[in-house]
C-alpha cells in the first residue's frame, strides 16, 4: 500500500525520498575531488563526469575561506561556516591550548577530538538518527566526535590507491540491506596533489583527473551491477591557481621573526603576535604593501564571514591572486599551483554534481555557496539536519520532482 500512495504521489510531481523508507531509500554517496575546478570538465578527458553532469544537476560552488582543504570539508558536512564549526585553516591555534598548534602533519592534534567537537558532522548525526554511516575517508572523518564514529571508516592512508578506496564502497555495497550503509562519503586527493606539484595546466593532472573520471565510473557501473541505487553527490573544497617564486611577499623584511607566529602562510597568512610585542607586528603588517592587504580579524570584510572564532589568528593577511606570502624559506619549492585566496577569485570556485533516481537531469544551476550542500545531503540520506548556516534551495532544486 505504502508503494501505491508513493507512486501517485510521485505521479503527480512529488519527490519520493520523504516518503521512503529506510529499506527503499537510494544510498547516499558524497564524493570529494580535492581541488577539482569546474572547468577540468571541460579538457574532454572526463567521459564519466561529464555525462554526470549533463545527465544529473550541476553547478559551480563558491567555497568558504579560507580556501583550504580542511575548513572546507568541513563546512561541506557540517553546513557551518569555518568561523563557527571551529576548523578555521589547515593549521591553527587555540587560546586554550597555549603551545601547541594543530597541523595536518601532526596526527597528534589533528586527531584530537578537541579541534573537531565545535560542531556535528552528519555521518555522526546520521548515527545518532539511526542512519548507518561509513566513511572512505574525509577530513575529519577519522576522529571519534561526542563519543561516536561512523560504523564504518577508514584511517587515511595516501597508500591507500583510489582503486583500493571505490573497492571498499563497493564491498560495503555487497552487505546484506540491514548492515548496508545508507550514507558514505568517499574522497580523492591525488588532483589536488598533483596540481600543487605540477600546475593546472599539467599533463600530470590530466592524467590524475582521467585517472579519477575512470575510478566514478567503475563505482557508477558497480553500483548498477549490483542493482544498488544511489543518490551520489561529488563535490571538490576549492580551485587552484598557478603560483610562481618571482610573486612572493616575505614577512621577514617586513618584520622581525622572533616578533609573531606565522600560523599558516601561502595564498592568506593567519599572523599571531607573539606575547610582549606590544603594536610592533601590527605596525608592520597593518599599513598598505604592495600585492597584500593585512587587517586584524575583527576587520576582515564581512563577504568572508571570518574573524570571529578565538582560533583565527590576531592579523590576517591576503595576497593578490598569483602571489603568496612567506615567513622565511618555504617548506616546498614554489611552483605548480595552490589555493586559500579570496573565495570570489575565479580559479579558486569549486564543483558540485548531483546524479540519481532522486535528482532532477539536465540542470546547471548558478553559483552557490558550499554551506548548503550538507542539507541536501542530509534529506537525501533521510536524516534531520542539525541547525546551520546554509539554505534549503539545493533541496528544492535538485529534486526529481522540481
């Protein structure tokens, strides 16, 4: 009977994932590409992505700053902004943790459920609501959050081949129903890797984004094989931008290094003054430079809803688009490319595909922004989203019934 209202419900242009239950509702799959720009759909090198995207509902996303990796993948699963989920950058500090700084090189803090527990990711909330969840990695993903994971999920492991990551979604997949998850996020970083080694334009991503067009294509075909129907939505945290060694700003000329801590440096720095330095750093940063502008965090433009959480450092400073500013000598040569520039720079806007037996086909939608991705999601999979900063639109828009 349940069937027979939800086909003349949907008859007459009413979405059906409301309406279905736990057994009936497609599997909900959140693909992150690190770092892929909207426009590599356009190299004619991504058979599989492109029919996605014609076939599906797609869009170019503008994603929060700073436009880093970690503060982004959050905001995607969270739908809060960095400034209130707590993951400002990919490196910080926090006044209740004098001395110690997290770093993505740092397991040590990085997988500290300190720095993630200022808000909910929805795998954890799907948990809580009865939604089994697994993760195939996600920033994030790997910590244990108000006491609980998802029942399935992996430590990442750059080891691990992005053959070996779709296999492990595939097996999930083969479960009987009541110990298949119902929402799994999936994640690639090689585009991203190589394009801050290569460049944009590089035969190297070429390969690395063929290489992953061909990766969503055996899961696509897996999924049919298996007659499993999936909701699958693939995003990327942020673009890229060539970056070059003659367009550097160097903090030490500026100032001296014994007199701040440079949180994080690149295309936005997070500048701390170190304790008993009175005005000096302020002085020096604060005034106008060539190719950077500096403001202390209460100051930083209101566009980038930044500077306000206690973990963003004192001053922040913003390069130019192509340029990036350093404390000393770089920890990696500078060329190929990066990202953290102000989200409006073209290079730096992201990518959102969403395909499957719930989602509208043949739409490209304008440019929004990333926080309302995690609703989507979240009605999807059928699980009631915490409150954030994102809208509903995405809902609406991308439903097979709209």
């Amino acid at each position: 009977m349940i069937r027979i209202f939800a086909f003349l419900l949907a008859a007459i242009g009413l979405a059906m994932p409301a309406l279905a239950s736990a057994e009936e509702r497609p599997v909900t799959i959140l693909i992150s590409i690190d770092g892929f720009r909207p426009d590599y759909l356009d190299r004619g090198i991504t058979p599989r992505l492109s029919k996605l995207k014609t076939d599906g509902v797609f869009a170019p996303m503008r994603p929060s700053f700073p436009t880093k990796t970690f503060p982004n993948h959050y905001t995607l699963v969270t739908g809060l902004r960095p400034d209130h989920h707590g993951i400002v950058g990919n490196n910080m500090i926090d006044p209740a943790r004098p001395g110690q700084m997290f770093s993505l090189s740092d397991p040590k803090q990085s997988l500290d459920p300190f720095w993630w527990d200022g808000a909910e990711p929805i795998w954890i909330t799907g948990e809580k609501q009865g939604v089994r969840a697994a993760t195939a990695f996600w920033p994030g993903s790997e910590v244990i959050n108000h006491e609980t994971r998802p029942q399935d999920w992996l430590r990442f492991d750059q080891n691990i081949s992005n053959i070996q990551r779709v296999n492990t979604v595939l097996d999930w997949m083969r479960r009987p129903v009541a110990i298949r998850p119902k929402l799994v996020t999936l994640y690639f970083d090689t585009v991203d890797l190589k394009g801050h080694r290569f460049g944009v334009d590089s035969t190297e991503v070429n390969a690395s984004i063929a290489e992953v067009d061909t990766r969503i294509g055996e899961l696509i075909d897996g999924l049919a094989t298996m007659k499993v129907a999936a909701n699958i939505v693939i995003v990327s945290d942020h673009g890229m931008a060539a970056q070059d060694e003659k367009r550097t700003i160097q903090l030490e000329t500026l100032i001296d290094k014994a007199s701040y801590v440079a949180v994080e440096t690149g295309p936005f720095a997070a500048i701390e003054p170190v304790t008993g330095t009175d005005n000096r750093v302020a002085d020096a940063l604060l005034k106008p430079h060539e190719h950077m502008t500096c403001q202390r965090k209460e100051d930083v433009p209101k566009r980038l809803h930044y500077g306000q959480h206690a973990r963003v450092a004192a001053i922040i400073c913003l390069a130019e688009p192509g340029w990036i500013i350093l404390s000393g000598a770089p920890m990696y040569p500078v060329t190929g490319a990066n990202h953290g520039w102000d989200n409006l720079m073209p290079e730096m806007t992201a990518t959102f595909i969403a395909t499957g037996p719930s989602i509208a086909h043949g739409k490209v939608l304008p440019i929004f922004d990333n926080v309302d991705v995690y609703d989507l999601v979240a009605s999807l999979a059928g699980i009631k989203p915490l409150a954030n900063d994102g809208s509903q639109h995405l809902v609406t828009e991308t439903s097979a019934g709209h």
